[in-house]
C-alpha cells in the first residue's frame, strides 16, 4: 500500500490594499459584474472576472433560470465567453467574489465542482496554471493554479489509451 499527501497552498490577505494594483482592479471587476448577476431564484450573485495573457480583462457573473440545471455560474460564464473570442489567449488570472442573500459580500466564496472542472481544463488546453483569487468579506485567498481547487482531477490526458 501507498499512501499519498495531497498539500495545498493558499495565500491569505486581509485588505484590498495589500495585493498588487492588477490583482486590486480585477477584484473591482469582480465586485461589479456581479452586482449585475441575473439571480432571482437563489439572491445569491456571483461575479468572476479574469485577465488573459495579453492582460485582456473579460467579466460574467451568474445567470439563474428557473429549470436550475439551465443556468450557468458565473465562472463558467467568463471562462467560455474567453475561449470563444479570444481562443489563443491562455487564462492568467481568474477572480471569484458574491454578494449573499442580505446584499452583503459572502463570507465564503469557493468555484462549484463543474466550475473547478472547466477551470482545470482551461489549464490543460494552454499548458498553463491559472492563478485563482477567492474575494471573500474577511478575507482574500490566492491559489497558484486552478489545480489546487480540485486534486486528483480528470482531464485529456486522462482519455488517452495506454496502449
């Protein structure tokens, strides 16, 4: 039998003001995207923005629909408006923040499963590790790589034979 230790590292910040001006304006970015969140059903609104490698910033937040499978969160939503305009772009940085049901930020903030696992596949298509900054009310966590959020993952490689 082998036994395996999975370590995660994760940055944690207190204030805005101590991250760098480019993590600060993407956090903004954020913030505001997801003050425009289409979310009647759960008033709970998400709002994710990233920078492409070009230092292109592209923004979404989540869109409910009251067949709740139908919707998209807001991750999602970024991610694949990106793939889709700007395919040859890889994914430097990706921000997730919310604002709870008392219109307050969320006091924890963390990407869905499916989230996790687009993000790791935007990692294996440009490979490229994705920073990802969760933008809590007590707190700002950084992540080096999407990877983090999701050990043990599935990807392509995973679907390659091994004959």
């Amino acid at each position: 039998m082998k036994t395996k230790e999975i370590k995660i590292s994760i940055s944690e910040f207190d204030k805005l003001d101590e991250l760098s001006a480019a993590d600060q304006e993407l956090i903004q970015v954020a913030r505001e995207i997801a003050q425009q969140a289409y979310a009647p059903y759960s008033n709970y609104q998400v709002g994710s923005a990233l920078r492409l490698e070009d230092g292109t910033i592209v923004s979404g937040n989540n869109q409910e629909n009251a067949s709740s499978p139908l919707g998209n969160c807001a991750e999602r939503t970024a991610i694949f408006w990106a793939n889709a305009n700007h395919p040859n772009l890889s994914i430097d940085t990706i921000v997730v923040t919310a604002i709870d049901q008392s219109r307050k930020a969320a006091l924890k903030v963390s990407p869905c499963g499916a989230c996790r696992q687009v993000m790791l596949e935007a990692e294996h298509r440009y490979k490229k590790p994705i920073r990802v900054i969760l933008d809590s009310a007590n707190k700002i966590e950084i992540l080096q790589s999407a990877s983090h959020l999701l050990p043990l993952s599935f990807n392509g490689d995973s679907l390659k034979s091994m004959g």
